[in-house]
C-alpha cells in the first residue's frame, strides 16, 4: 500500500495534561474510505486522541498527517482550510443553542462560502433530510430528543461535505433502537459519500455495524489494530477482557482508581497555576 | 523556616497567577483587535447582524433600568446637596454640584456598573455554558474562530453602547437633579438651568467619555474572559458569571480612579 491510500497517519504522538501523560507513542494508519474505530474502556485516553486529531489539542510530541501534510505544524490558516474538509459529531451533538436547527445546520455553508442564500437553503434542506430531520428546520436545538440532536450534529458535520468525519461517542446516552438508528446513519453516510469516519466509542454492538477495522487502547497506548474479528481473536489479555466483557479485579480497581485521581489532581494543579482569584476581585 | 517559605510561596504564587491572567488577557486584547481590526482588511468581514442585535441588547434594552437609577441618583444628590449647601444659604449650587458630578464622574460609573450586571454577566454566562457544552469546541473544529464568532460582535456592540449610554445617563441625571431642585428646593427653574450651563465644560464632556470607553473594554473583556475560564458544569458557570461582576466592578472603580487623578492634574 502506498502513502496516498491513507488519509491520515499519526506518528508517535505523545499527548500530555500537565505532567501527566495521556497517550503514549501511538502511531496509526487509517485508510481512505474506510470506518475506523477507536476503543477502549472509560479514561483510557480515546477523546482525548480524538481532540487531538481534530486539533482541539496539540500534541506534546509526534505528527499528525492529514493527506501527507503535518497538521500540528501548520499555521493557524492552513489549519483552518483543512477543518474545512473534515467534520466532528460530539458527544452532546454541541449544536449552537442560541439558533434554530436550520441555522446551526447552515452555518458553516454560511461562514466558509460565498454561495446564494438559495443555494445554501437547498443544501441544508439535503443534508436535513438526509439524516432524517426534514420538516424540523425551525425547531431549537433544546426542542429536539438526544437521539435527534445526535441527527443534527451530524448534518452539520456533514455540511461543508467534508472527506473525513469523526464521531465521538455517538451512541452514548441513547437507548438501543435510537443508537442502532446513529450506528444505520454512520454505516449509511460512509457507503453514500465515501467518507472516511474516525468512531471513538466503547460500544461493542456498535463496533460490529460500523467498523472496518478498530484499535484498541489501553491507559494511553495501543494494545492491537486490525479488523474487528481480528481483534476479537487477538491473544492480547485486555483484548480478551474487553471483547469478552469480564471485570476487572475490583480490589485492584479501587486503589488504581484513588491514584489516578491523586495523580490528576495534582497533574491539574501543575498545569493550571491560574485557578480561583487568579486576578483581583473576589 | 517553614513559615519563610510560606511567605515566599504565597507572594510567588500570587505574583505568577496574576501574570499569567495578564498574559492571558493581553492574548485576549491582541486577538480581539486583530479580528476587528486587521482581519476585516483582509476579506475576513465583521458579523454586522449579530454586532447589531448586540447593539440593541446592551444599549437599547439596558437604557430604561440605567435612565430610571441615573435620575434618582440626580434627585438624591440634588438633595443631599441642598441639606448641606442650605446652611451657607448656597442652594443655588446645586445646580453647579450635581451637573459636574455627574458628568465627569456619576453618569459613567453608574452606567458601567448597571451594564456589568446586565450585560457583563450576560456574556461570562453565555461563554461559559457554550464552553460547557462543547460549542466553542465545535466552531473551532468547524474552523470559525471563537474571537471572530462571539466576542468581536459583543465587543464592538459595548464600545458604542456604553458611552452612548452614559451620554444619555447624564442628561437624565442632570435632570433628576433639576426636578427635585425645582420643585422640592424651591429654586427659579431659570436659574438653575443658568448654572448648569455656565458650570459645565467641554473638559467635563471628554473627561466622562473617555472614562466610559475604557468601562466597556473593562466590562467585555472581563466577562469574556471569565467565561472562556469556566470550567466544570454549571456549577462552574455559575462562579465565574459571579466573578466576572465582581472583578468587572473592581477595574472600573480601579480605572476611574486612574483617569480621575490624569484628569485632575491635566
């Protein structure tokens, strides 16, 4: 395979809050076209690779190449003219409460493009309908049911019809039909469009639908990469647990749990000097 | 020893909180000027219509509760004035007291103040639950740049609400003070009127708006950054929409303050 096949490739990327480090030397290939998942159990660093691919956060060290070129190297312009071809669902759909569902869907047809008022209409009523919201154009982002809001973030991710898409999390907090309906939706919008969709999630029935081929993470590094069946017969013993959904010892649980969050704590302290009262007043 | 150190580490601490807030806020101003003033230039246009509906929220809608304080402020100080000034039979200086107050000085604090709790809080509530909610995160991945987005329109909209505001504010202050002059005080309205013109100078026009200029960057900024702070959930909007009036407050009286000692020797 050559390097033109993968659409984005991450090199030993380290990322850090404060001193604590969150993901450790994680390199990935993620092919054009295809529908990549990343899994892992809660606080194993997934969201935050996640926020790194979308240049929520810079990486404390390591690539990554969106298309051969260095996003984190890139200047604050170029780096907005590749957002403009890739596109993010979050958790919380984070549609913009203060306007109308047609208006979020809207609006970065609005604020990256010079197109016809008409055009932009039409183009949002596609996308609308598409992920089946046609009709609920003037409803508030408060209006509308969790599984709806999921729709709609994903209209507008889809806006500017962008190359890659990344989902964080898209069945969190729906109930089964709903997140079935998510995962038909992601399925449906990677065979329509050929997209190429980048799935955080720790869902194992959604993992099954929509991946390609999946990574598995553990406390901030990779554990194993491949096809989902691949994975599921990986002889990695986190692979086994996870896939196989046994416990963890809760004993070992409990004191692993009160260190991380000592460690936390003073990761924060460390990386905020700036908290309370930090300027006069108070 | 120990209580050496302490010392010390307090007074460190203190001093490297309160400069990287600096640091921060600096990083705010330059951006903020960069979207409104130099980005434009490049094709890279102002929200007008949001500037617009912004315009009408902090200056519009804040004008009737800012008229109603301003002008019993002005009767109160009319009449606080009158109970000193009538023991010297000076009552006709009332007119010369409550017009040079409060256009160097009542109209534009009053104003600033009455606008923090409306609106600065306002905007540290609104940046912060959108921060909340991971909508700052989506205009960033969508590629719009939250100072463009939120804070230019809100910026530009406080630096022509505020001093329009406290020019407005004046007026209805000198009038308050008119009112009760002239009609409780017992003086000749002519009179009063004449005083007030001839006490007030254009030095005390520019003193006043000057001053409430630097009251809306205060109350923009403070509130901005305030709510990009937040942290949490509500609980921490709440906090720093607390903050934010209370720190708001805090630089405007610290800022009066500075220009009021400027102008004085000036």
């Amino acid at each position: 395979m050559t390097n033109n096949d993968y659409i984005i490739q991450v090199r030993g990327l380290v990322a850090k809050y404060g001193e604590t480090t969150v993901l450790e030397d994680i390199n990935l290939d993620i092919r054009r076209g295809e529908t990549f998942v990343i899994l892992g159990g809660s606080g194993c660093g997934k969201s935050t690779l996640l926020r790194n691919l979308v240049g929520l956060m810079r990486p404390a060290a390591g690539a990554i190449l969106f298309n051969g070129e260095d996003f984190t190297a890139m200047s604050e312009d170029q780096r907005t003219a590749v957002r403009k071809r890739m596109g993010m669902c979050f958790q919380g759909a984070a549609l913009l409460n203060s306007m109308s569902l047609y208006d979020n869907v809207a609006l970065p047809l609005r604020e990256h493009t010079k197109l016809k008022e008409s055009t932009i209409e039409i183009m949002t009523r596609i996308k609308l309908d598409l992920v089946g919201l046609a009709g609920y154009e003037d409803y508030q982002p408060s209006e509308l049911s969790g599984g709806m809001k999921k729709r709609a973030g994903i209209a507008r991710a889809m806006a500017m019809d962008p190359e890659m898409i990344f989902y964080d999390e898209p069945s969190a907090g729906l109930d089964p039909i709903v997140a079935a309906g998510v995962d038909m939706l992601i399925r449906k919008m990677q065979n329509t469009f050929n997209l190429t969709s980048v799935v955080v999630t720790h869902e194992l029935a959604s993992v099954e639908l929509i991946a390609d081929r999946a990574c598995l993470l553990k406390a901030g590094r990779i554990v194993a990469v491949g096809a989902v069946a691949e994975l599921k017969a990986h002889s990695h013993p986190f692979a086994r647990q996870f896939f196989g959904r046994q416990p963890e010892d809760e004993s070992a649980r409990s004191e692993e749990f009160v260190r991380s969050l000592m460690q936390g704590e003073q990761a924060a302290h460390r990386a905020r000097p700036a908290g309370r009262g930090d300027t006069t007043g108070e | 020893m120990s209580m050496v150190t302490a010392v010390f580490g307090w007074t460190g601490r203190i001093s490297l909180n309160g400069l990287y807030a600096a640091c921060r806020v600096c990083l705010l101003v330059v951006s903020t000027f960069d979207w409104i003033l130099v980005r434009p230039l490049r094709g890279q246009g102002l929200r007008v219509r949001s500037t617009l509906l912004h315009l009408v929220e902090f200056g519009a809608h804040s004008f009737p509760v800012v008229g109603l304080v301003c002008f019993l402020v002005g009767a109160i100080m009319a009449m606080q004035a009158s109970y000193q000034l009538s023991r010297f039979g000076a009552q006709q200086f009332i007119a010369d007291l409550v017009s040079v107050a409060a256009m160097r000085e009542l109209a534009p604090l009053m104003t600033a103040v009455l606008v923090t709790g409306r609106c600065g809080s306002a905007i540290a509530a609104e940046i912060g639950s959108m921060k909340v909610a991971e909508e700052i995160d989506a205009l960033e991945v969508m590629g719009i740049h939250p100072i463009r987005f939120l804070v230019a329109p809100k910026f530009l909209a406080m630096l022509i609400s505020v001093p329009a505001l406290t020019m407005l504010a004046t007026f209805v202050m000198i009038g308050g003070g008119y009112l009760l002059a002239t009609a409780v005080v017992g003086i000749e309205p002519g009179l009063y009127l004449e005083r007030t013109a001839n006490a007030l100078q254009m030095k005390d026009f520019s003193t006043g708006l000057v001053k409430s200029v630097f009251f809306a960057l205060v109350i923009c900024w403070v509130g901005v950054y305030r709510g990009f702070q937040v942290e949490g959930g509500a609980e921490g909007v709440g906090r720093m929409t607390t903050s934010s009036v209370v720190t708001s407050i805090f630089w405007i009286v610290v800022v009066d303050m500075m220009f009021t000692v400027f102008f004085y020797f000036l």
